[in-house]
C-alpha cells in the first residue's frame, strides 16, 4: 500500500487529536503529505511537528474551524498553493451534543448542523472540481455508527439526524461522482475512545474497555484506501463487539456531571 499511496497530498479535518491524528498518522507512515485542519493552533503545532519527525514526510497545520466557510476557503487555498494538488479528503471534524430533546440548548442547533453537515457538504464542494479535472480522488467521512439504528438513540436525536442525512447525501454523491473516477466512502464508528470519555469520573474500567480505539477507525480508513482501483467502499461499519445501543456507553447523567 505504501508505494500506492506514497508522495499522495490529503486534507485531514479535526486531526490534531483523536481519530484525525491516528488517520493523519498512518498516511503519513504510508508516505502520504498531510494538511491538517484543526481548531486549537498548539495541539495542531504538536501534532504536526510529531508527524514530521516520526515520518519524513511534508506536513503542514492549517487552524481550521470546519463550521466557517472562509476558513475551509482558506484551506484548501493554502493546500494547493502548498502542494498544487489534493488526492485524498478526510473529512473528520465534529461536534457531539447529548441532551433529552426538551433540554438541549436552541443555540445548539445551528452549530451542529454548521460543523457535522455543512462543514463536510461545503469542503467537498471546494475541492471537487479539481478531483474532476484530475479524474481522481478519493472523499472519506466520518459518520456515526448511530445511523445504523432506528430510531436513532436517545439524547442523540438532534446530532444523529443530522449524521443520517450526511449519510443519504454522500450515497447520492456517490453515483454522481463515480463516473469521475472519484471515490467516496462513508465510515460509521461506534464509541471510540477520546477526549470525551477521559474526563468523566462515573465511567467504569469495564465501559473503558468497551471503547474503540481511534487507529481502529484508521484501519477502515486504510483500508477504503487500498481496495482496486475499479472497487468503492461505499460504507464501512466498525462497531464496538460488546456496546449495545440500548444502554450507551456513557448515559447523559454522566456527561452532565463532567
């Protein structure tokens, strides 16, 4: 896979920590040059300096809120002034909200549809036509495996709505961009093992347990990556073995108490 992907330049959205480092590292071990994007300019700075020294690759960090257009505007200007060129998308960036629905905050609304729909909707369109003009590319999505269920889970109805028409629109993209040569894959990871879950007090050594870690999400990742060139993963589903979605893994009193 690493001669595939070696000397390839990909955008990674939310990847100064969790699933989006773990993916930006393992490109970069594949020898892929990496563009990070990430809110929070020091963990940004770390973990690009971490993935220069440990891969040898070019790697740039880009503050990056996915929820302002202007700023994704300026990523992908600053990449292809940087790289002339993008092959691979990430999009990862996400806001979590979990509240019963009488109780979640109005102004809450529009920033989860800003960051979880709109942030991945308005990238890909800023970098689209020049996977067209390349005839090639490959779009990857962070999803939620909450899509899988229906009705979607409780306290989550709100953030998971919006992850199931993230996930319509990229299947629809899908037969749209296919005949480009331009691939696009969604994943749906279940409760992965993150800045979230470190902070609560309540939560057992047996629900940590249960918890993905983020390079499991960078495996699928992967592997959407070294299929053939004539296959699509359209959907790739990675699910904690023993976290049922009748009772979660971290219930809304706990994320109250943090």
């Amino acid at each position: 896979m690493s001669q595939q992907l070696k000397g390839k330049v990909a955008i990674i959205t939310g990847a100064s920590k969790g699933i989006g480092k773990a993916v930006a590292m393992r490109l970069a071990e594949h020898g892929v040059n990496v563009v990070l994007a990430a809110r929070t300019p020091a963990t940004l700075n770390a973990t690009v300096d971490e993935i220069k020294k440990k891969c040898g690759v070019r790697a740039l960090g880009v503050p990056t809120d996915v929820a302002r257009l202007e700023d994704l505007v300026n990523l992908v200007t600053l990449t292809l002034k940087e790289f002339k060129q993008i092959d691979i998308l990430v999009n990862n960036a996400g806001v979590s909200s979990q509240h019963p629905f009488e109780k979640q905050p109005i102004e809450e609304f529009e920033k989860l549809a800003q960051t979880n729909y709109l942030g991945y909707v308005r990238l890909i369109r800023l970098v689209i036509n020049h996977f067209i003009e390349r005839k090639q590319g490959a779009i990857i999505n962070m999803v939620s495996g909450s899509t899988l269920v229906d009705p979607v889970p409780r306290t989550f109805v709100v953030y998971s709505s919006l992850k199931v028409g993230l996930r319509a629109f990229l299947k629809g993209l899908f037969w749209e961009l296919r005949d480009h040569n331009i691939k696009i894959t969604s994943i749906l990871p279940g409760v992965v093992d993150s800045d979230l879950t470190d902070h609560l007090k309540d939560i057992t050594t047996e629900q940590k347990d249960r918890l993905m870690s983020p390079e499991a999400v960078a495996d699928m990742v992967m592997f959407a990556l070294s299929v053939p060139a004539n296959a699509c993963p359209l959907e790739l589903a990675v699910i904690n073995q023993k976290t049922p979605w009748t009772k979660p893994v971290i219930d809304y009193k706990q994320v109250q108490a943090k």
